[in-house]
C-alpha cells in the first residue's frame, strides 16, 4: 500500500492507496478496509461483486492514470451472483457518504436490484447502482445490462436514488454511459410500476454529460414510466436537480418514454433541462406521452427533441391538479420529422417562448416549420438555411423571473455564434453556412475549431472549423488539420491546403488511416489540431472508443 497525494482533471487520488488486486483479492476487501479519504485502484479484469460502500472514498479504475477508456470497457463489476438475494445491486452506497464518495472508470453490470419492503408494498431498486441516503459522485462510468424483474415494484435499472429515511446530500451523475438496462414488474397490483429503466432521480443532484440509450421498462399493468428518467417528487421545497447535455436515445417504455415525474412527500421538484438531444424514444401504450409530470416545475432550455414516438405524438403532459406546478418551454426544437400531424400539450400549466414546435402552440414567439435537420445527423444540427438560426432570445422574463440561454451549447460551443447575435434554437449552436451571401461581420469572424461529433465516437466523426477573410494575404491562407496521439505522433493528415473564408465540415473515419505507423487504430484520447498561417493554432480532444 501507498501513500499519496495527486490531482488529475476530475478527482483527486489520495490517502492511501489500496490496491486490487495487488494489495486485496477482490474489491470488497479492499473497500472494508479504507478509511475516509482513501483510494481503491482496481487493476483491469472481472470482479464479480456486490458492493456496498459507506465511506468517503474514491473507488477508480486505471483510467484515473491516463484517462484511457479501454480501462472503462476492461475493468468491470459484474453482480449477477450475489451472495445474499435480496441485496442485489451491483454497488450500493448508504450512510455518511457524500460527492468525495467517487466511482469512476468501470463497467458496472449484471446487477438485480436491492429489496425494499413497507408496508404491503414492496420494490426492487437500483439494479446497477443504489443511493440509499448520503451522496456520491458517478463519473466516467459505463452503466449497462442491469435487469430487475420481480412481482413487486421494480425502480431505476441503471441507477436508482431512492428516498430512504436517511437524508440525501448532493449527488453528481457525470460523464457516464447508461444503456440496455431494463425493468420488468411483474406484479398485477395497480399502483406496483415500472420507473426509470435507465436513472430513478430524487433529491438534489446534476445530472450531466451522459448518454442514455436503449434502456427499457415494461410491466403487466400501463404503469412502466419513465424509458430514460423518472424524478421522484421533491424531499423538501429545495430539491433542484439540473439535467444538462445528456442524450438520450432508444429507450422505451409502456407509458412515458422518457422522463416521468412523481410525488408523493413534502416538496415540489424543481427540474432544468438544458441542452439535452432526446430522440427516437417511443412508448408502446395507447395513450402514453414522451414526457409526463405529474407535480413540479420544470424548465426546459435549448433542448432539441426529435423523431420520437408516441400514441400522442410525443407529447408533454402536466397534470391539471398540481397546484403551482407549471412547464416551460424557452428555446427548443420540438419536432417529429416522421409524423405529420402535430405535437399535443395535454393538460396543466405549460407556457412555450421562443420554440419550433410542430403543429405550433400558443405563446410569444413560437414557430410552426421545418427546422430542417441535416440528414443522418445523430445529433441533430441543422442546416445553414434552418429557420432555427438566431431564432432564439438571450433571456426571457416571465413572472417577474429572467429565464437564460445556457452560455455555451451541448459541444461546449460558446452560444450565442458569432457573439452578439440571437442564440439558435435547440442543443447546437452553429455558426452560418458561408456562401454568396456575407453572413459574417469580419470583426466577429475569426478561426474556430468546433468540438467534434459525436464525441466519444467509433468509428468516424465529424469535425467543424472556420476561416475569416485574411486581409493581408488575398481571400485564402494555407490550412491544416491534423489528428494526434497522446504521444504527439501525428496519426492522419484530414486538410493542407489554402482555404478560402467560410465554415467548413471533414469526417475522420479511425477505420481508414492511411499511416505506416499504425495498423490499427485503438480505442483512447486523441487531438485535433488547426493550424493557420504562422500564429494560429486551435487544438482539441476527442475519445474513440470502440
């Protein structure tokens, strides 16, 4: 064992640290023997385990060393064997935990849920993590292949926060994938159900950069709700979850497909959703909706929702007898492209400013068009032409409070493009498509590298730049792109050549690189460089991961 203190870009390693399996045979042990404040470093292989964590320490994956996601994909927590059935999440934290409780860098799967019993009502939570009580932060993880079936309520495939007697702290839910997981209630009792296959939320918490996909609830009754997401209603009248950049694809579900709200104590969730992508999730009920909320107030800003479906055409549902409770809706696109009748806002309190919505909707600003999505585009940018380009409002005041566009967009793009311009509406923000029209004030147009797309990818994606007007030489100057490994050794040459001004798009596709020095390209970080004249010079990151 180690004694030692370093800081890496998202947690720090320290205490001592307690290694798997050079130290402990398995995971277990070595949790059972940290203290508050130590590192548990796993070493790549199987573990299968049940995990139970109630202390403040970091449980990491070499990932934590170099940041390579092949550790992700091969160090994984399998607990599909536990010793005790009824506690049979894959991890487990309770107790006097909070976000120095870090999990990063693993696959978490196999895992069937922890028994919960009150009363005649009994549930099986979190089949591949449960926070019962306390705080943790999951970061960096990939969350998959978790499955509960019981005859009795089944609760947060992916991960489940259930609200115990113990109070919540602050959670954080970051950077993670969570996909395929499932529920099954097998339970004819009305009120058993089906929640959140992929995430069941309650508390106070961020939820941040994940990838939800493929996650899917059923029941024997209508009541498997929330595909994606379900929130559960607030502990108390301070219980803020924010929702931000996620994308959250493929799930299904009975009855709401994707996020489904829920309360039943004292306190009202408040809930923002900010540059989320939501596509292609759908529900198989006869009058089912894609988001349901029953109690609450939630704001959804610069979202883009798009090709899902459902029996009312992925509509948005707030129920008339929630008291105070209200949706609003600032700056989205709203749109099925494969559905030509309109979206339906079902009962409540919902109040839309600024969007694209399909079928229209009354309020300040909203349009009834086609935001003409580029074909193919997973992630939905629009095209030079769209009517979403500076169709948004930089802040909006409504009951006496200003509701703002996010600063930057779902890349991390700062927002609005070019600055001093009306933001676009959705989770992109794009710059104009240059061409015979001067869309640009030469001032405000400058070189720009765009975060690529998608981004972890495998095996291509899509990189953006700009050019400006170069004054002093002509209408072009010479310009190169290039990738790089973490080493600096230059991996593939994607432009070299003179530009003339304007926006352009490349595809690097890892699968067909065209260099002696690699036959194949392997999972890990790698850099994107733009390079312009003699002092110009943009770089980014990027993840394949295959």
């Amino acid at each position: 064992m180690l004694l030692i203190f370093f800081a890496i870009a998202f947690c720090d390693i320290s205490g001592t640290i307690r290694t798997v399996p050079g130290d402990y045979p398995s995971i277990r042990d070595a949790i059972e023997a940290a203290v508050n404040g130590d590192t548990v470093l796993v070493a790549e292989g199987t573990y299968i385990e049940n995990l139970v964590i109630t202390k403040k320490i970091l449980l990491a994956s070499h990932f934590i060393l170099d940041s390579n996601p092949s550790h992700i994909r091969n160090t994984v927590i399998n607990g599909f064997f536990p010793v005790y059935s009824d506690t049979g999440s894959t991890i487990l934290i309770y107790g006097d935990t909070d976000t120095n409780t870090v999990i990063t860098g693993f696959t978490i799967t196999g895992g069937l849920g922890t028994k919960l019993a009150d009363g005649n009502w009994t549930g099986y939570e979190g089949g591949g993590v449960a926070l019962f009580g306390g705080g943790m932060k999951l970061c960096h993880n990939i969350i998959k292949d978790n499955i509960i079936a019981a005859a009795a309520a089944t609760e947060g495939g992916g991960i489940c926060m259930w609200p115990a007697k113990n109070a919540f702290n602050y959670w954080i839910i970051e950077d993670n994938i969570i996909s395929g997981n499932e529920l099954a209630c097998l339970s004819s009792v009305s009120y058993m159900n089906a929640a959140g296959a992929g995430v069941y939320l309650v508390g106070n918490g961020r939820f941040v950069r994940n990838i939800v996909s493929r996650n899917k609830g059923a029941s024997v009754t209508t009541l498997a709700v929330g595909g994606a997401i379900f929130i559960h209603g607030g502990i108390s009248d301070t219980s803020r979850i924010l929702i931000e950049g996620n994308y959250i694809s493929g799930n299904v579900s009975k009855s709401a497909a994707v996020v489904a709200s829920f309360m039943e104590m004292a306190g009202l969730p408040k809930v923002d959703f900010i540059n989320n992508i939501i596509t292609a999730n759908s529900n198989t009920v006869s009058g089912a909706s894609l988001l349901r909320f029953l109690m609450g107030y939630y704001k959804f800003i610069n979202n883009t929702i798009a090709e899902n479906t459902s029996t009312y055409l992925a509509s948005f549902t707030l129920s008339s007898n929630a008291q105070n409770s209200e949706a609003v809706f600032f700056n989205n696109i709203i749109w099925n492209t494969t559905v030509d009748t309109g979206f339906g806002f079902l009962s409540g309190n919902i109040k839309l400013f600024y969007n694209i919505v399909r079928g229209g909707f009354q309020g300040e600003g909203n349009l009834d068009t086609d935001p003409l999505f580029e074909a193919g585009d997973t992630l939905y940018s629009v095209q030079g032409a769209s009517p979403a380009l500076n169709a948004g409002r930089s802040s909006f005041s409504y009951n006496s409070a200003v509701i703002n566009s996010p600063p930057d967009d779902y890349l991390r793009n700062l927002r609005p493009s070019p600055q001093g311009t009306n933001p676009d509406l959705g989770a992109l923000e794009l710059p104009p498509v240059a061409s015979g029209i001067k869309l640009y004030d030469t001032q405000s147009f400058k070189y720009l590298l765009f975060q690529n797309y998608p981004n972890p990818f495998n095996p291509a994606t899509k990189i953006r730049y700009q050019v400006p007007e170069n004054r002093d030489q002509g209408t072009g100057i010479r310009v190169t792109l290039k990738i790089y490994d973490v080493r600096g050794r230059e991996v593939a040459t994607l432009v070299n050549e003179e530009k003339a001004p304007g926006s352009y798009k490349i595809e690097f596709n890892s699968s067909r690189v065209d260099n002696p020095r690699y036959k194949v390209i392997s999972s890990g970080i790698y850099f994107y460089q733009l390079r312009a004249g003699n002092d110009v010079v943009i770089t980014r990151k990027m993840i394949l991961m295959k």
